[in-house]
C-alpha cells in the first residue's frame, strides 16, 4: 500500500543548497525509500526564476517519490499544510557587516517565518534549521511560535558530526560506517567542541586506533571547526553537497530513528543536562524513536571537556542576548 505525500518544505530553495538537498530528498534521503513527498520550495522574488529552473529539473529527474513540486515566493502558499520543514534560507554575512547587522537581519526573518509555520503548518510540524546563526535562528522561531511544541524545533549540527566522522575514517583507515558516536557539543560556529572521548572506531575505542592524542586533542579539532571556512576557500563557494546531505541525514534519523547503540548531534532545546546553559539551542548527543530525540546522559566529561563545552554554551548565551536586543530594537 502506498503511503500518502508527505508534505515539506524548503526555504531559500534556489540557492546553493537548496539546489543541493531537493533531489536528495526527493530520492528518499530525508524520509525513507518508500515515503512520497511533496516538496515546497520556497525563495525571495529575485530568485523566482532560478526557482522555476530548480522545479523543471526536478520534474526532469522523473524521480519516482516525488509527488508533486510548488515553487513559490509566498511562505502563505509554501507553509501551507507542511508536515516538515528544513529552513536554509537566510541572510549571509557580506563584507564589511557587523554581526549585529547579520543577526538582526535573520531575527527578522526568522520571526516572519515562525508566524507563517504556526499559522499554515501542521501542528506537529517539524523543523530543521540550516542558516547561520543556526542555533539562535532556531531559537528565536521557538519564541515566536509558541503554539509549535519546542522539540519539533531544531537546527543543524549534523554536518559537524559527519565532518568528525569523516576525519576519524581518514586518518584510521577505517570506512566510515564502522565510524560511530563522535559528539559536536554546543555551537554551528567554530567554537563548536568535537568529542572523540566516547567515539569508536570499528567496536573500539577511537583513541586507541588513533593512537595520537595530540593530533585528536590539536589538528582534529580545529580541522572539524574550521572545515566550512576551508571549503570556501577550495570551491569559493560554501558548503552546498555536504550541508543538504547532512539535513537529509538529520530529518530522517529523527523521524525513523537512530540505529541501536548510536547517537547522533542535533540541535536542540537545552535542559541544561552537562551543565549547558538552559533555554538555547545547543547540539548534543541525541538518540531517536519514534520521531522523537532526547539527549543521551550519563556520558563521562573529563575537565578539558568541560572548559570547551562551556566556552560554546557562553557564545550562545551572547548570541540570544544580541538577538533580543535586536528583537526589541
């Protein structure tokens, strides 16, 4: 029996990522092999054209669970009736910009876009938030749809886990699948802490196949950090294949679950568990059934952990403050 569309939508459709992540999803990669989707693309009016390419490839692509595609420039036309939501749409950062100038302009639109979600999506929507500032872009729609359960917002870090993940796969040698249970604790920015502390590496522990502490303590770190700056300098271009790879992988490990004896980071609604500040969005290690996550406790933090954990938990706190100001400005 075939199972009824599901509905979702992306924003900032036409651009990079966007371009990159709706083929995905409609080969299977966000839902399942045997889910059908409707796919709202959603863009500005300048990209309206682009839009419309993007739609005729799709339709082109002839891909079997597509059901139907709506490219629209209306978020009234685009939220409407969405069973999920992967948000990439967002203002970037242009030379000369202050971060307050970038923040205030995402707080508006992530404030116009939490009004359209709650008016026009499901009620049990869920939502995965791609843009920078990821963390409080997520946050700030929370605030501003209250009617929308808080855990069914949440932003991306999984491309920082699969960043760790890669880099561990590298350098043991090891083909990524035997790769598990690496952490991205805090913050989408470079103060992000990739933990290798409870990671393993074909059933064993990843510090004794790595065998370099220094390495994974110095040059793993900064490299998971750093990887989005890295790639823009290699493709002049940010990180488009592997972001739209990483929502899809987000979305459908939420809704059809983590693997037994796997977690995996997601950004979430904090409650303060490890002593992360509460009330901000901050990626943790999360486990998932039945369309549901929740936080993976009683991991061991030795202190170094913990300096770094707190070090990203404190540039978040900043960022909501700056976001309010912005809000109430």
């Amino acid at each position: 029996m075939v199972k009824e569309a599901k509905r979702i939508v992306v924003t900032g459709a036409a651009g990079q990522i966007g371009y990159a992540i709706c083929p995905q999803i409609a080969r299977g990669a966000a839902l399942g092999p045997d889910q059908p989707v409707i796919l709202h693309m959603l863009d500005i009016e300048p990209a309206k054209t682009a839009l419309e390419g993007v739609k005729m490839e799709l339709i082109d692509s002839a891909f079997p669970l597509l059901t139907d595609v709506i490219a629209t420039t209306d978020p009234e036309v685009a939220f409407k009736d969405a069973d999920y939501a992967i948000l990439v749409g967002g203002f970037p950062r242009k030379a000369g910009m202050e971060r307050k100038d970038v923040m205030s302009k995402n707080v508006a639109i992530y404030k116009g876009q939490a009004s359209a979600l709650e008016r026009l999506a499901k009620k049990d929507v869920k939502v995965v938030v791609v843009a920078n500032p990821a963390n409080t872009n997520a946050l700030i729609l929370k605030e501003h749809a209250p009617s929308i359960p808080p855990e069914n917002i949440t932003c991306m870090t999984r491309l920082d886990h699969n960043r760790a993940m890669g880099q561990l796969s590298v350098r043991s040698g090891v083909h990524i699948s035997k790769v598990k249970n690496t952490i991205i604790w805090g913050n989408h920015s470079s103060t992000q802490y990739p933990d290798v502390n409870h990671a393993t590496i074909d059933g064993a522990p990843a510090r004794d196949v790595i065998k370099d502490d220094a390495w994974l303590d110095g040059e793993f770190i900064t490299t998971v950090q750093q990887r989005g700056a890295a790639i823009i300098k290699a493709r002049g271009l940010s990180s488009a294949l592997s972001a739209g790879s990483s929502a899809c992988d987000h979305l459908r490990d939420w809704v059809l679950g983590t693997p037994e004896g796997t977690w995996v980071s997601m950004g979430v609604l904090s409650d303060g568990s490890y002593g992360a500040p509460k009330d901000i969005m901050y990626s943790f290690p999360c486990t998932c059934k039945d369309g549901k996550w929740s936080i993976v406790q009683g991991l061991t933090i030795n202190d170094a952990s913990a300096e770094k954990m707190k070090i990203t938990g404190d540039e978040l706190v900043e960022e909501k403050a700056l976001a309010f100001e912005c809000l109430q400005g």
